[in-house]
C-alpha cells in the first residue's frame, strides 16, 4: 500500500501466510488428472518461459509470443523468480526433496502465464483482480487474506466498481478448467484465444463488460477498455 510493491516482498508475504497450505496443495496436484505423468517427465516451465529465443519463433498469435512480450516489456525472469523463492527463510524445509521443489518451482514459474490468459495486469489492480480469479480456482488462505488487505490500497471513490469486478473476477475463476496439473508448455505455441477457450477462461470482454482496472499512476486507478 506504500508503493513498495515487488515480486520479493509478494514472496515474503506468501511465504508468512503458507503454513502447511504448500503441502496439501502439493498432495492436491498429485491427485489431479495429468499429474503422473507431469511427475515423471517434470519439465521445468521456468527454463521454457525464460528461452526468449525459442518463444520468438512461435506464432505470433500464441499464448508463447503473448508471454514473451510482456517478459520484454517488464524484465520478467523466471529463473530469477524462483531463485527468490528458494532463498526465503524456510524454504528448503518446505520443500525437502526434489519432486516438491520441481512443483514449488512450476507454480512460480505459472504464475505470469495467469496474468496473460487473463488479462490482468501486473499492477496492483491487475494482481488484486488475478487475486480474486486464483481464489476461484484453487482457494488459498494466503489469496483470501490478499483479498481481505487489497481493497485497502483502492482510492475510496472506485471501491465500489472494483468490488463488482473482483467478484466478476471470481466467478471467472470458479468457471475455468485450470489446475495445478495444467501442462502449460503444450499451451505455448496456440493461439491465446484457443488457450482461453481450452481452459475454460472467459473471454476478458464478457467477464468485465465494462473494462478491467489499472493502476495508471500511484493511487489513481481507471477501467481500460477490455
């Protein structure tokens, strides 16, 4: 809310607030369809999001190009995320053997894919909205605490119409098929709308008719066109 708003303070936030949510999220993956065989093959995303040379020779309409443009844009490295992760106090403990650190470091790796299939951006409005469609997928105490503090940060005048989105937001989450056993790379050299369709993600224009919100400067928040 002070304007210190960067992925290391997100991880220390998320880190505080895991508890043993990190492991029956690991045991939920383990159960979903796909996950055995993402187990044994275990791709590693990061390095995949971080090829910007491969990513380039996709289509230019794939959810691949879509990624690589917005890494370009804001200096994402996936490799660099996750070796944030892995240096938080208690990590190593969270994750005492390969195959939970190789599910740590995939879910941090997807997190930035989510702001591109859904279009939210990776300002504070884009990450409360994102908020607000993760806890429709997969119900997080460290999402419903964020959802709880992140109106906080909204100028009082737009509480309002951000409360309606959020919970557009919501229900577009609760409708998607994606899961912690998505295999994301299969879904890099489509389309972005075939992706969405596929998954189960509403298009950005039906779920917020009027708009999505961002933070076009500290403290003023306005709706963009969808």
């Amino acid at each position: 809310m002070r304007g210190n708003y960067d992925s290391e303070l997100i991880m220390d936030y998320a880190s505080a607030l895991e508890g043993d949510e990190g492991e029956r999220g690991f045991q939920d993956f383990r159960s979903q369809p796909g996950a055995a065989e993402l187990e044994r093959d275990r791709p590693c995303l990061a390095a995949a999001l971080d090829d910007w040379e491969s990513l380039e020779k996709l289509p230019a309409p794939s959810l691949g190009r879509a990624y690589l443009a917005l890494a370009r844009r804001d200096g994402i490295r996936v490799g660099d995320l996750v070796a944030g992760a892995l240096a938080l106090p208690g990590e190593r403990e969270r994750a005492p053997d390969p195959l939970r650190r190789w599910y740590r470091d995939r879910m941090t790796a997807a997190h930035d894919l989510l702001h591109v299939v859904t279009g939210y951006g990776r300002d504070r409005a884009g990450e409360l909205q994102l908020i607000a469609f993760s806890l429709g997928v997969a119900p997080m105490r460290v999402l419903r605490i964020a959802i709880v503090l992140g109106p906080f940060s909204v100028p009082p005048r737009k509480l309002p119409g951000v409360a309606r989105d959020l919970w557009r937001a919501w229900r577009r989450g609760v409708a998607a098929q994606i899961s912690r056993a998505t295999r994301w790379e299969e879904f890099l050299p489509l389309p972005i709308d075939e992706v969405r369709t596929r998954l189960g993600v509403a298009p950005l224009r039906s779920a917020h008719p009027a708009g999505v919100w961002r933070e076009t400067a500290p403290g003023r928040w306005m709706r963009a066109a969808s």
